[in-house]
C-alpha cells in the first residue's frame, strides 16, 4: 500500500470530513496522516472555501522534494450543477492562480458528490436514490455513514451497481489517484 | 454522560447553567469562568469521593459581591438506566470560618435516591421506596460515606461514575519522573503523570494500546518500562529505536515537553476509551507541535462522537477551534463588568466572513 506521510483533506463540511476520513481509514490509511481542513463556521459557504484554498494547496503540494509521500483530497458538493460544471470550477480557479492543471500521476483527487454527501449516505444506506434530490442531513449524527463507508471501500475494486449515482462512479475513478499501488 | 452543571454563588459562578454533549470547547477570554466550572466539578469529584467539606469549599470561594451564605451545586448525568439529579447546597456561617452541607440530594427521573436536609439522612432503595432515617455528619458527602447494598445500586453507581471524571491540564515541568505510589486519577496538572500510568500499566492490554498508539505517532518510541529504586520507588524509561542504532532509554524528565505532553493526551485518550472516563481537559494543546494537534484532537472528537468517551475542552488555539466547531459544540463564556459569568452557544453567521478563531483573535465574536 502507499505510504504517506500525510494526506490532505480539504471539504466543506463535518459530513464530508467524516465520510472522506473513514473512507482513507477503511483502505488502511493512519488516522494520524489525515489532516481534515474542513470550512471553518463564518467563513460563508463551503464551496467558495474549498474553491478559493484548492490552489493554494496545489501550489504547495507540488513544492514539496517528494511528493508522492502526500496527498491531497478534496471534496465539494456539486449542489444544483453538474459535476463536470463543479470539476470545471475548480480547474479554472487552478488556471486563475498560474498553476497548470493536475497531471495523471499527481496525488491529488477531486471528489464531487451529486447533490451533496448525503446523497451518497443515503443511496448506500437505502438504495436507490435522485441526484437532483436535496436528502435529510444527519446532524450532529455524521458517524452514522461510518458502516456503509467501510463497506464501499473494502469493495471499491468492483463495479458500483447500475443504480449507483453517476458522481459515485465519476469518484470512484478518482481513486487510482490516492491508491495508484492497488490497482 | 454528564449533561448539566449548574452553580450558583462560586466565584464568577451565579444561577450559572451549562448544558453539555459528547464533545464541547469552552471559550472566552481569560478571567471569564471556564476554569471556574473546572475546578466545581473537580471539587464535587473529589467531595463525593469522601473529602471533607473544610478542605474544598472555603469562604472565599464564595462570589465576592454577593451577601447570600449558601452556594448551590447540580449535576446531571445520564446512563442506560436513567438521568441522575445531584444537588448540594453548601452553608457557611456568618464568621466565614464554619461551613456546614445545607442538603445534598440524588435522584434518578425526578424520584429521590438519598436526601440529606437539616443532619438527616433519608436512605432511599433503587425502587425508590422510603428506606431507613439517621443523622449524619455535616461536614461530608453523604453519597461518598453510604456502603454499597444489593438494594442501592444506582446510588453507588452515580458515585462510581463521578469519580471518573477527569480535571487537568498538562503542565510537562511538574511532571515527576519517579513514582512511589499508584495513582488512580490523575493530578490538576498531571504532576503524577507517571504514577497514574503506574496504576494504569496494571491493565496489559492497555499499556499495549498506548504503546501501540505512541509508537505511530512518536517517531522511534518503542516501549515504557518501569526501574525499581528501593522498594516502592519505581522511574519511567521511555526507550527510542532507530534502525542500526542501539535502542536508548531516557528517563521521564529528560523527554521534552511536547513528547511528556503526547504521552499523557494519548494515555488520557486510550483510558477514557476503556473505563469511561469523562475528560476535561484545559488547554491540552499547550506544548505540542503544530502538526500533533489536530491528529490527537480527530482521535478525541471521533470517539466523542462515536458515543464512547465525552469531553470538555477549553483552548484558545484556532487549530481545536476551527477543527471542533466545524460541528455547534462551542460555548463562549463572558462577564459583563467583571460580574456573573454568562454563557451562550456559538452560533457561527454563515456570511462569508471570518472563521470563528479570526472573530475571537480580533475580539468581534458577540462584540
């Protein structure tokens, strides 16, 4: 498996932290590596948060000697646009800051879920689910996802069902990016 | 889980209420009464573990603009069977020198456990039928001094699961490297580090756990081992292994503070885990690392969260603040004039503004 260092977890909010970290946790990664920066309360909406800070983490991550030994995750709710719209977004705020796009190999994956996280939590908890469907926030019970989390990355090699919401599967092929050694 | 603390007449303390959950962070600025509520239920720990009130709860520690004689203190605390409802009233004399329990009450659901008012004692069985009256001292805790009867369970319970509260703070300097006792809780500011470890190294399982946690994140650590110096006396070693180098030991003061300071937050973590202790810890960041916060604090927060241990927090530093109240877990304390402390919730604007720790550094936070 890898071995980080550290790996980078920048997203909107406490569920998507908690999804993302046990995901990382669940395929082995230390929970000492992760480093959550989650959007902080006052600063405004999450996805300008992670929008705005996602250059400068690039930035920096390219800098470092070694860079294989870290990671960066990102995660931002696609909301009412389209993942490719959300993805675009953050591509241009990379061209905007002079940095050029992600290469292949880079240790940097962006992960959109449609509408938002617990859209995801909620097709894997009671399939199937509408990505266009605002779902039921589970406050101040985040861990809930905890179970159905690991069991999507014990079996992340196989093939989601055809039910699955195409922004899991879009994530899903980001993977190989943080894991390049299991594929 | 503790779920309520009220105060009424301690210090900057008055008809003071504090709700709290799995996890919470006091805030505020300095003088503003957070260690005040520390240093109650530090108090209460240690009085209902059968101290005398003499040695706890003196005159002075009475509000200081305030004539009324009595201070009142309430706890709540929930468990599988029930809520817990704990009052003590505490009356000094005119002199300041004498002060006396007014009452001291346990309840569970509103019905009564034990009822200690003007000297007696009303005993109470856990169906909370009437038992036995008797006069008792009014200088100590009637809940500490009640022996445990196969017909008061909840009562020893509640004083069981008092005295797993623990108050402290990491102060590295006064951390002794040699032990001559076993300590079962650990000191105000965990001064007895190694002899609580002493005590806690009796469970196998859990020194291997905390071995296991230090060596992920202290690069080198290997293992703790005890050196015996007579016949009590026993030192901490920490010993450090780096490949192709013999392994060193160092003894316990020679550690720097920040490598004491992840000893005792890991120990403290892994023993709240396995006996339910309930942890409130002030400022335990001082002294680590930047980069050692935040991994100690998501191991805290996801085990608060998982329901498996609860902690009180108090920190300044914007690492806890913004990571913690990413989640409505903060509650900012303040006196108006130098007056009763008061306490609300924080409710961060979502308006594009500063993050809650830039709001409090610049002192605009309920400006």
């Amino acid at each position: 498996m890898t071995d980080y260092t550290s790996i980078v977890l920048l997203c909107e909010d406490r569920q998507q932290e908690v999804f993302a970290r046990h995901f990382l946790m669940s395929r082995g990664i230390e929970k000492h590596q992760i480093y959550p920066d989650i959007n902080p309360k006052g600063k405004g909406a999450g996805e300008q948060y992670v929008r705005e800070k996602y250059p400068r983490y690039v930035k920096s991550y390219r800098k470092k000697a070694n860079n294989l030994s870290n990671a960066l995750v990102v995660l931002t709710d696609a909301d009412n646009l389209t993942v490719q719209a959300r993805l675009q977004r953050l591509d241009d705020e990379l061209q905007k800051s002079g940095e050029p796009p992600r290469a292949p190999k880079e240790r940097i994956g962006l992960f959109v879920p449609k509408r938002n996280i617990e859209t995801w939590i909620h097709f894997l908890k009671n399939p199937p689910v509408n990505e266009e469907k605002v779902y039921q926030k589970f406050h101040r019970d985040e861990s809930v996802c905890k179970p159905y989390v690991t069991a999507l990355a014990q079996n992340y090699r196989q093939p989601l069902p055809e039910t699955a919401p195409a922004s899991l599967k879009t994530a899903c092929r980001e993977l190989p990016r943080i894991f390049p050694d299991e594929v | 889980m503790l779920s309520r603390i009220y105060v009424d007449n301690y210090k900057s303390l008055v008809n003071f209420e504090l709700k709290v959950g799995s996890i919470n962070l006091l805030l505020g600025p300095n003088g503003a009464g957070k260690s005040s509520v520390f240093e109650v239920l530090r108090k209460l720990r240690d009085f209902i573990g059968g101290a005398s009130l003499d040695s706890w709860f003196d005159d002075s520690s009475r509000t200081r603009w305030q004539t009324l004689r009595i201070q009142t203190f309430e706890l709540e605390l929930g468990n599988e069977q029930g809520l817990y409802q704990y009052e003590l009233a505490i009356e000094h004399d005119e002199t300041g020198q004498k002060r006396r329990v007014k009452h001291e009450r346990l309840g569970m659901d509103g019905n009564p456990l034990l009822r200690f008012e003007q000297g007696d004692l009303h005993l109470y069985r856990d169906d909370y039928s009437a038992g036995p009256i008797y006069p008792f001292d009014w200088n100590r805790s009637a809940v500490a001094s009640i022996p445990s009867r196969p017909d008061n369970k909840k009562m020893a319970r509640f004083r069981e699961r008092i005295q797993k509260l623990i108050v402290t703070q990491s102060v590295p300097a006064l951390m002794a490297s040699d032990s001559n006792q076993e300590d079962a809780v650990p000191g105000k500011y965990l001064e007895n580090f190694v002899s609580w470890y002493r005590y806690l190294s009796q469970d196998q399982g859990l020194s291997l756990a905390v071995t296991d946690a230090l060596r992920r994140i202290l690069p080198g650590f290997d293992h703790f081992e005890f050196k015996s110096y007579g016949e009590k006396n026993r030192g901490l070693k920490a010993y450090f292994s780096q490949p192709g180098i013999k392994e060193l030991g160092y003894t316990f003061d020679e550690l720097s503070d920040g490598q004491k300071t992840l000893m005792a937050l890991y120990t403290l973590l892994l023993a709240a885990q396995k006996y339910e202790y309930i942890l409130c810890l002030d400022e335990p960041e001082n002294f680590l690392a930047l980069p050692e916060i935040r991994p100690w604090l998501v191991e805290l927060y996801d085990l608060c969260e998982e329901g498996k241990i609860q902690a009180v927090l108090i920190s300044h530093h914007p690492e806890m603040i913004d990571y913690l109240l990413a989640s409505p877990v903060g509650y900012w304390f303040d006196r108006q004039d130098n007056l009763a402390v008061r306490v609300k919730p924080i409710q961060a604007e979502e308006d594009g503004g500063l993050s809650v720790s830039e709001l409090i550094a610049r002192g605009w936070l309920h400006d």
